[in-house]
C-alpha cells in the first residue's frame, strides 16, 4: 500500500485549508502537505484531501489523497 510506505519515508505535517462536513458521517478536511523525504532531505508541498467517515462517534473509513505522481517524484520512484 502507498500511504504506509509515504509515512515512513518522509516526515511531514498537513496543513488545513478548510473543512467540509456533510452532517450525514462525511467531514472532508482539504489543505497541503509539507514535509521532507527522509532518506535524502528533498523537500515538498503537495495539496492534499482527506475524508472521514463517521458513525456513532468513531471513524469508520479515512481516506487521503495526495498528489501521487508529484510525491513519487520527490521520492524518486
């Protein structure tokens, strides 16, 4: 899977642009990631969207989505 591997490779941090909340169990948070590859100190800011799925009060489902072809760029992949 993608995501593990990019979290261990690189050390980051998400900025919020904004929230989303459907009122129906969606909260749609949308921003940036800026961080740096581990391995070879490159750095990147890639926008960025992740989606919870919410019901009775627990996340059910998360989802994130990334830029992919510019994150593996600075990966070099």
């Amino acid at each position: 899977m993608f995501l593990p591997k990019l979290t261990g490779a690189v050390e980051s941090e998400v900025e919020t642009g904004r929230f989303i909340d459907d009122e129906d169990g969606h909260l749609v948070q949308i921003g940036h990631t800026r961080g740096t590859v581990r391995e070879t100190g490159a750095r990147f800011e890639v926008p960025g969207t992740h989606v919870w799925m919410v019901q009775d009060g627990k996340v059910k489902r998360f989802e994130s989505y990334v830029d992919t072809a510019k994150m593996r760029a600075v990966l070099g992949l």
